[in-house]
C-alpha cells in the first residue's frame, strides 16, 4: 500500500533539481510517493518505485476486465531497474508479506 503524506508536494521544478535525492526516497522506502505539481491549481503527479506503479497497472488491468471500460493509466514511464530485478522485489515483498501473516496467525493462537 501507498503511504502518502499529502503535505508532501513538489513543485516541478524542485523536484528535478532533486531528482536523485526523490529517486531515492521512493526506492529506499518501499510504498512512499512524491507528489509532483506544476503549480497549485494543476493536476499533480505522483512518483513512486517501479513496484507500487507495476501493482497499479495489474489492478487497472483487472478493472478494465470487471467492468468493461478502460481505465486511463499511461505516460512516460523510465525504468530504473530491469525485470529480473522488479520481479525479485516483487516475490521478496511476498515472501515478507507470507512470513507476517504466519507470525499474526501464530499470535492468535
């Protein structure tokens, strides 16, 4: 899940001259996003790490397969890593996610 703290905005142009630092804090602390905004009364962008925008993606996929209609979902999108390495975010954070759930079931009984 997407931790956001909505106070937390960047203009677009502070948020390029702090591009790697940005970069940074979505990879370094998974489910942080930015929010990036040209200007107060235009539609922002948020900037989070590959996983949490691949994880989107599938959940806008299965809408449109639920509903009939496309979801909008798209843009420029640069890879910071290649696909072995999402993939072995992804089936780490499942392995996390496995062991948590064991540790609650453990504590219930």
């Amino acid at each position: 899940m997407i931790q956001h703290n909505p106070d937390f905005r960047l203009p677009v142009p502070e948020a390029a001259a702090r591009l790697a630092e940005v970069v940074e804090q979505v990879t370094g602390d998974p489910g942080r996003a930015v929010v990036v905004t040209p200007d107060v009364a235009a539609r922002p962008a948020v900037i989070v790490d590959a996983e949490h925008y691949r994880l989107a993606v599938a959940k806008a996929a299965s809408l449109d397969r639920l509903n009939g209609r496309p979801v909008p979902h798209g843009g420029l999108v640069v890879p910071l890593v290649d696909d072995v390495e999402i993939e072995a975010g992804i089936a780490a954070r499942r392995r996390e996610q496995t062991r948590l759930a064991a540790a609650k079931l453990a504590d219930l009984r």
